[in-house]
C-alpha cells in the first residue's frame, strides 16, 4: 500500500465542481473528492487529500476504492458523507455517518420552504413574508436591540414566528435539531436525536414531516456522529475551500489532470 494512504482510519467524502460547463472542457464537471480525516494523537483532525475522481456517484467512489488495497479498505472505520444514498452503498463495510452540517441545512430549508408556502397564501399574514431573517438564526443567535435604550426589548422579531404557527412550529424543530448536536453530552444528544426521529415524521407541517422520513430513512448514520465522537465532514468541506482557493488563483483549468494533480500538491500533503 502506497505510504499515502497508509493509516487512513476516518474517510470523507464530497462532491467538487471543477468547472460549470465551459465547452472548452471534456468529461464531467463533477468530481468525488476523498480525504483523510483521521485524527491525530492530540485527537485533532487534520485533513488531508487523498484523490479526486469524475463524476458524483456510487461508481466513481466504488472504483476509487476497489483500486485500493484490501488493507487500505480494511482500516476504514469511519466514513463521514452527506445524504447521499450513492456514497453510502459503495462504503458499505464502513461505520457512515451522516454529516452534521448537512442535516442543519436540510433543517433550515425546512423553515424556508414552510416560510415560502405560507406567505403565497391568499390569507397569509404580512408577518410571514418579513421574517425570512429571523427563520434563518438559531435560538442562541445573538439578539438585536431596535434602539440603544435599556428598556427595548431583545430581537422583537422573534414574535412574529408564532405567525403563521407552521413556521414557528418547523423553526422549533429545526432548534431541536441544532440542540442534540450541541448537545455537550454526547448520550444525552443521542437520546435528544432518538426523538427527532420518532417525532419529527408525524409533524403536521409537510416539510418537517418530510425532513423526519429523511432521517428515519438515514436513522443508522445520523445517530452514528453520537457514537463516533462526533465525526464529520468539516474537514473535506476544509479542503474543498483550499481547492477553490487555488483554481481562483490559477484563473481556472483546462485540462483536469493538471488540474488534479495541483490540487493534490496543495491539499494532499504532495511535495514538488
């Protein structure tokens, strides 16, 4: 096994554009980007890439890994990725962990398509076309004083969301949601996660219900993050930063084996 890929306990996964349909360049515009996100003796990850292959799809992350060896893929005990049933079912021997930034988001698009739906209501209130701001922070977002007396009260928009109900009701579960993962006690997160997923499904507002068939479908890998001390995918989200960093730099690639092979000099710990 190449010293590169020696040691790799914990592996992210993602998907990367590398260009958005320049018809100077061939092949897919989308790419599945693997790093090692094994922590060190200080128990700090630190975030390294090991490849980048076309496309976004069960494919590409199952050749990717065939062409490693049966040591390589042995090691592999945890796989962070985002909700994206393909990268699941190519790693199957690993423990998956769904990504906690990624279900946060699912959370806050939740509240934003409810937020939307109600306001094209013929009935809808003025309040729940203004309070697009307010949906988007979470509960321990830092409150906002209309005036610099001590007597205003703190972020007044708060009020707003108990109209129309349904926004109010999916803003408080998307709370909930932020709560078990920061929750400190990683047992008591879980338990906080156990009941979003026996709750969340029966919900009268159609997105949170929706939201809560989504996990219950990924019910393994969302409370494995409880269990796997907290794995996710910050570190490749790190690396897709660098990435982008770097093509600006270069004022983009035409070619993407360059374009692979500089990426790994940046961002794979390469030396030149």
């Amino acid at each position: 096994m190449s010293p590169a890929f020696a040691g790799v306990v914990s592996l992210g996964v993602d998907e990367h554009i590398w260009h958005h349909g320049n018809p100077r360049r061939r092949g897919a515009k989308e790419l599945t980007g693997m790093v090692d996100l094994t922590r060190d003796a200080e128990g700090k990850v630190r975030a390294r890439l090991l490849d980048l292959r076309p496309g976004r799809s069960k494919k590409a992350y199952a050749d990717w890994l065939t062409d490693r060896s049966a040591e390589f893929r042995a090691g592999v005990e945890v796989a962070a990725l985002d909700p994206f049933a393909g990268y699941k079912t190519a790693i199957a021997d690993a423990n998956a962990v769904l990504d906690a930034f990624h279900v946060v988001k699912l959370g806050t698009q939740t509240v934003d398509e409810g937020r939307r739906r109600s306001s094209k209501r013929p009935s809808a209130t003025a309040a729940a076309r203004v309070i697009r701001s307010t949906v988007s922070r979470g509960s321990c977002a830092p409150r906002r004083r209309t005036s610099p007396t001590a007597n205003s009260p703190a972020w007044p928009q708060r009020s707003r969301l108990t109209r129309p109900t349904s926004v109010y009701l999916a803003w408080r579960c998307t709370q909930d949601l932020r709560a078990a993962y920061r929750c400190a006690d990683l047992s008591a997160g879980r338990t906080m996660a156990q009941r979003i997923l026996a709750i969340f499904h029966t919900r009268p507002v159609p997105e949170v219900a929706r939201l809560g068939r989504t996990l219950r479908r990924w019910k393994d890998a969302f409370l494995a993050y409880f269990t796997t001390d907290r794995s996710n995918n910050g570190g490749t989200e790190a690396i897709n930063g660098i990435i982008e960093l770097h093509r600006r730099l270069a004022r983009g690639y035409r070619n993407l084996t360059n374009y692979r092979l500089r990426v790994l000099l940046v961002a794979g710990g390469l030396k030149a």
